[in-house]
C-alpha cells in the first residue's frame, strides 16, 4: 500500500497536498473502524516519504506584490482587477466567489465589511450555501481602496441582471456573474486562477489566490497585528476558538485591515 501510495501520488503531487489527502482517508477509515464497518485502518501510521516535486514557494517579497499588482491594474478590466483586489484579504478563492449582495454592508467610514458566510468553488459552482468550515465564517473589513472597487463589482454585477433581464434571489444573488449573448451567468470559480495567470505572465511574478492569502497573514503579522485576530480574519480558527470569537467586535476586524493597509498598500 505504502508504495502504491508513493509512486501514484507523491510522484504528481507536493508533499503537503499528499498529507491532507492522507489525512482526509485516514478521517474516513478511522470513523469505519469505530463504526464496526472495518476492522482495522492499517494505512494508520504509514510513512508517506517525500515527493518528486519541489515544495511550492509561497513566501512573496513586498516588492514583487507591488510590481505584481500594478502589472494588474494597467493589464485588467476594472471588474476582474477589483476580484483580484479582494484576494489581497486574506479571502479564500471560492468565498471571493461566495460573495452576495447581502453579503455586503459599509460602516461609519464608509468602508466595506464582508460577511463571509458562503463558498463557490469548482464542485459547487451554484454555491454550497456555506463557507469551507465553522470557523470560516466571519467579517472580513476592506481598506478604502477595496471598498470602491467592491462598489465597481456591485455596479457591474447589477448592469449584468438588468440586460440579461434577470431577477435572483437573495441567496443566490452573487456578484461573480457574466453575460454572454445576453444571457446570465455564473463565473466558474477558475476564472479568479487564469486571472492570475494571465498578470503573472505579462509581469514574470508567479502569484496564485492562495499565494496572496499567504502575503497577507505574514504582512499582517509582521505589521504586529494580534495573530489571534490575524486567525479570525483568515477562518483558520479551530472550532473552539471560533465559539470564542462568535460575537468578535468589528473594531478587530478593521485593526488587522488598518496595519495591514498601513504596511503595505
């Protein structure tokens, strides 16, 4: 099994991707155990070894963040540069899909406040009606910047529904749609990723959704915002930490936009 295991993944995949898929099988043999469907779960324990592939370099110097995202202010519409903007928060790809209008508020500033609370991702393209775990679910305050352009999407999206004639409901009402020969549509969440690529390309700065996610948890860190708040606004809390933090004050969720604003953009 060991060897099956390291020839058909660790040779196509990186390290850590095969260790979250281990660590995912082993969840499910382990709950057959436990419920009489299995005897035992012997990939229990098994070395995984080390992959063909180089571990990907998710560390981002401030530099090439800011040649990067000016490369995708000229190359980009405003729409699609506004999409990218939102990942600069920490945002998972599928809750940058998973972004409603009722989703959205603004507060005394007039600065944006996300209610993440829904996900889209390739598998549940119509939305999965939640985020990836509990502790995802949580506000998420944009800088005054990110505020104007979430304004852009918004104005865009709701241009799209009006030629393609359209009315959704509020559930349903996302702000990642297109239109195509006067018909709505959802974006597929891979749009975000060939997004990307398209400004890695023209600049030579190689950046994922992920990637910028990673930016902003070390940016905000070093900046010296409270790694407990950093967690929050990431959704990377433990399930106790996220009871914790149920009713967090938005004041949280703006200090982490402020340092991070300050330091970087």
């Amino acid at each position: 099994m060991k060897n099956i295991w390291q020839k058909e993944m660790l040779g196509q995949y990186r390290r850590n991707s095969v260790l979250t898929s281990n660590r995912l099988l082993n969840s499910i043999l382990n709950d057959a155990v436990k419920n009489g469907n299995l005897r035992q779960n012997k990939l229990s324990g098994i070395y995984l070894g080390e992959s063909e592939l180089e571990p990907l370099n998710k560390e981002l110097k401030i530099d090439d963040f800011q040649t990067w995202i000016k490369t995708a202010e000229e190359l980009l519409s405003t729409t699609h540069f506004a999409f990218v903007y939102l990942t600069i928060f920490g945002l998972r790809r599928g809750e940058v899909c998973g972004i409603r209008f009722m989703d959205v508020t603004f507060d005394s500033n007039n600065r944006a406040v996300l209610n993440i609370r829904d996900s889209r991702s390739n598998r549940t393209k119509d939305g999965a009606g939640r985020t990836k775990t509990e502790s995802s679910v949580r506000y998420v305050v944009l800088n005054d910047r990110g505020s104007e352009l979430l304004l852009q999407i918004m104005k865009t999206a709701k241009q799209v529904k009006k030629k393609a004639d359209v009315i959704v409901e509020q559930e349903k009402d996302y702000l990642s749609i297109r239109i195509k020969n006067n018909k709505y549509y959802l974006e597929r969440p891979a749009f975000l990723n060939k997004i990307f690529k398209r400004v890695s390309e023209e600049c030579g700065i190689y950046i994922t959704p992920h990637i910028m996610r990673h930016f902003f948890t070390t940016q905000s860190l070093i900046a010296g915002a409270r790694p407990e708040d950093v967690m929050h606004f990431l959704g990377h809390a433990s399930l106790q930490t996220t009871k914790q933090y149920t009713h967090i004050k938005e004041e949280r969720a703006h200090n982490v936009t402020d340092l991070f604003d300050k330091k970087v953009l």
